[in-house]
C-alpha cells in the first residue's frame, strides 16, 4: 500500500467511523464518491443512504455501525488492481485510496 495512502488512512477512518455512528448523512455522503457501488441493489450513494434511512427499524444502521466497529483489513486481492483498498473485517463494506490521493467509502461487498 502506497506511504500516502497509510498515512492518512488513520485520519479517515476516525472521520467515517464518527460520521457512521453519528448517523450524520451530510458527512458520509462527502466521503462516498460519485460512483460509488452499492453492489446488489445498483443505488448510488445518496439513494443507498436513504434505503438505510428507511430500513432503520430493520436494523441497518446498527448493522453498518456494528461493521464498522470491527475495523478495517488491508485487501491484497483488491489492491492488485491498482487501487489500494481496505475492507471491513466482517467483508460488508469496501474503501480505496483514489487517484486524487483521497480515501472514499467506496461501496457494500457484493453478496
């Protein structure tokens, strides 16, 4: 994984975890990029956060958050493609250190 990409991986990761527990929408979509890849249900970032919006009551807020809290690990298979990417420790959610030298919460595991 490229120095860059170490180095502010920590920063980042207090800023999404924060946000995530927080429920603080405006923060997670900044930090969510354009593309970002909700893999089954084919929403972008602004749709996906209003699907957990409305699933609340079924739990998916206390889910992500429960992911979240288990930390992040470094994908080698992932990274081989050239993106440097860290994944849940539970494999629900992805996040890759991207060509403008930022890290995004990049998307949901595919099922």
């Amino acid at each position: 994984m490229s120095a860059a990409a170490n180095q502010s991986w920590p920063s980042f990761w207090r800023q999404i975890t924060t946000a995530i527990n927080k429920k603080d929408r405006v923060a997670i979509r900044k930090m969510m990029p354009n593309n970002f890849a909700d893999d089954s249900g084919g929403l972008n970032g602004k749709e996906w956060l209003k699907y957990i919006d409305e699933n609340e009551r079924n739990g998916s807020w206390r889910d992500i958050q429960k992911s979240f809290a288990k930390g992040t690990k470094y994908s080698k298979e992932w990274s081989a493609k050239g993106i440097p990417t860290r994944v849940t420790k539970d494999e629900g959610y992805y996040f890759e250190f991207r060509k403008d030298k930022r890290w995004y919460f990049a998307g949901v595991v595919g099922d």
